[in-house]
C-alpha cells in the first residue's frame, strides 16, 4: 500500500550519465593489462553509483566478484551499448528518465510512505 501525504518536499531527482566513453577507456585497457584493475579505476569514477550498485545489487564488495569480472568480455558489452546508442534506445531511456523526473516534480509536495 502506498500513502501519500501531502506538504512534504521531494528528495530525489533524477540525474542521467553517460558513461560510455568511460567504458571504452575500460575495454581498451581490460586489453592491456589487468581487467580487474581496469574495471576498479572505472567504477572508481562513478562512485555514488557503483557503491549503491555493490551494497544493494550485488550485496557485495567489488573484490568478491573479481573471478565474474576477469571473464567479462569488455569488448562485446562495449559493442552492445554502442548499438543501442546508434539505435536510439540510449536516448529513449534519457527522454523516459527525464519524463519520470518531470512526474516527480509535480508531486514535490507530496511524500509517499511505503506500508
């Protein structure tokens, strides 16, 4: 059930990066050298993000999945987020974001309250 009180500011809002640049920097470096050390400098970059994704996605510290991330071919996930991007799904996430964060505004003085 979901209650909404109305008076309270909004917390939030959305902030879309794009980070396939970064992520370009890493698949040329997993090349070079080391992968796990390659994907730590990435994530080190977007460290509000990945340290959310590791606490409650993952529910683990970044060294614990060093075996998965030694395996990842940087490459063809590179070449996957450079399709979407040439297809216009990147953007259609940003326009769906940015219309997320506009129904969040018109609801700034409400708070809702999970029970």
């Amino acid at each position: 059930m979901v209650s909404l009180i109305r008076g309270q500011k909004a917390r939030h809002t959305v902030k879309v990066i794009t980070m396939v640049n970064d992520y370009r920097e890493l698949a040329l470096r997993a090349k070079s050298g080391d992968l796990f050390q390659a994907y730590q400098n990435y994530t080190a970059k977007f460290p509000a993000l990945f340290e959310g994704v590791f606490k409650y996605l993952y529910l683990t510290y970044l060294a614990a999945l060093r075996p998965m991330i030694e395996n990842v071919n940087f490459d063809a996930l590179l070449k996957t987020a450079e399709d979407n991007i040439s297809s216009g799904y990147a953007n259609q996430i940003i326009t769906q974001s940015q219309a997320l964060e506009d129904k969040l505004a018109s609801l700034k003085n409400s708070t809702f309250i999970w029970t």
